[in-house]
C-alpha cells in the first residue's frame, strides 16, 4: 500500500490540514504539489492498493480551474481516494460534490470525504490561526476513523454521500491581482512560484490579471513582503462577508 498526499495549496492552508490527515497514519507518504506551474497530473498513476489524498482550497464554493484541470490527468486506476476541501470559515457549496466527481472519472474509488476550515488566504481575520489545536484533534481522530473504515472491509468499501449541487454554481470569485511595492529586489521567486504563470519573468512588476486566479501564493512565498493586493478592495469584501464568517464553522466528515 502506498500513501500519496495531492493538495493544491498556493497559500498553505490546505496542505496543513492534509498534513494533520496523513500524518496519524504513521506510514510513508509520497506529497505532491499541484500548485506547481509544471506539475499537470498526467504523469502521476497509482494502483488499486494505493491511497490518495486529494486536497484542494475552495474559492467561490468550487474547486479552482486549474486544480480541477491538473487532477482531471491523473490515472486513478481505482485505488482508494479520501477527498478534503479546505475553506476559510464561509462556505465550501459545491466544492466537495465537484472534487468527488473530478476523482471519479479520473479514476479514483472515492471512500471518505473531509470538508475542513482554514484561515482565509486573503482576509486573514476569517479563520485566524486554524487549523488550531481543536482543529488538529478533530481532523487526526477523522483521519483514524477512514483508516479503520479501510482496513475493516478493503473489498466492500462503499462511498460517502457529499453535500453539493449538479449542476454546480457558478464560479463566483472575487478578483484580486497582486502588485509589487518598492520593496521589489526583482528576485523572480513570484514568478517562478506563481502556479498560473501569470507573472512575467522579464517584468516582475507586470501580472496577467486574466491569468491570475488571486491564490496568494505570490505575496505569502515573497521574502520581501513585496506583493500586496488592494487594501481597499480586501476591506470590502471583509464586510460583504462579515456575517457569513462571524460564526465558527466546524469540520465535517463524510464517510
């Protein structure tokens, strides 16, 4: 049995809460970024013994476009898939539904299904500091309970029943474009790191707002602190969704 942990996770959030799932299994794990511009997913096969995690952010209540783009190439092969959508405390809508049926028809045998909160990429007073303590606790005992469910019954594994809506909402997302600020030393790690592309390498300061999918990644890898998004904008937004966020949703498993 191998172990593969997938996550698309421009920000991080999302790869900490995969981490928290594989790490209670106490066995290797082979991790895979997809937010890696020239990681596409078609290169990676896996056998009917293995295990996948696959972990994606929700933006807007879906799975990002390229996320969905990059696990639609994997070759499943039915091995075993538990699926986790990370959210920052709002709502995760269809982003589950969806990621259950892009693992599907790529293959997978889908066995558990995590919906779990992370602090928003963008409006960092949602969600702050989670995954926390309680966070950690609640997702290693759901990560115990899918591994019972697995060894328990290998050959009678039967599939969650995921909250979600066919068809799925529409893409919703708010576009926010970074900017370089004066702190720029013209380093290119944006650029090298940005999973879209959308910087250019010979003009740091320019970003394809067409391309940009506003993940973040870019202003939390700068070592300089030199990318920021509109502040105003960023304000905005926080009150549109101040009532949304003001309660503490909790994570779910579906198994």
């Amino acid at each position: 049995m191998n172990i593969s942990q997938i996550t698309f996770s421009p920000a991080g959030g999302t790869n900490q809460v995969a981490e928290i799932i594989t790490k209670s299994w106490q066995m290797p794990v082979k991790k895979i970024d997809l937010s890696l511009a020239d990681t596409d997913g078609s290169s990676l096969n896996f056998g009917k013994e293995d295990i996948a995690v696959i972990a994606v952010p929700s933006y807007g209540g879906r799975v990002p476009s390229l996320a969905a783009q990059r696990i639609a190439r994997i070759h499943g092969n039915q091995a075993l898939c538990v699926i986790v959508c990370v959210y920052g405390n709002r709502a995760y809508e269809d982003t589950l539904i969806e990621l259950n049926d892009l693992a599907e028809k790529s293959g997978f045998k889908v066995v558990a299904a995590i919906a779990a909160i992370a602090e928003h990429s963008i409006m960092h007073q949602y969600a702050a500091g989670r995954p926390d303590t309680k966070d950690e606790n609640e997702l290693t005992g759901f990560s115990k309970r899918i591994l019972e469910k697995i060894n328990n019954s290998p050959t009678e594994l039967t599939a969650p029943k995921i909250p979600g809506n066919r068809p799925y909402k529409e893409t919703g997302i708010i576009s926010l474009t970074p900017k370089t600020n004066r702190n720029c030393i013209g380093c290119g790690l944006c650029a090298g790191q940005c999973p879209a592309k959308a910087i250019s390498t010979e003009n740091l300061k320019f970003t394809d707002s067409k391309k940009c999918i506003s993940c973040m990644r870019c202003v939390v890898k700068c070592p300089q602190s030199a990318r920021k998004v509109n502040s105003i904008k960023v304000s905005a937004a926080a009150i549109a969704m101040k009532k949304a966020c003001a309660a503490r949703k909790e994570n779910e498993l579906y198994i």
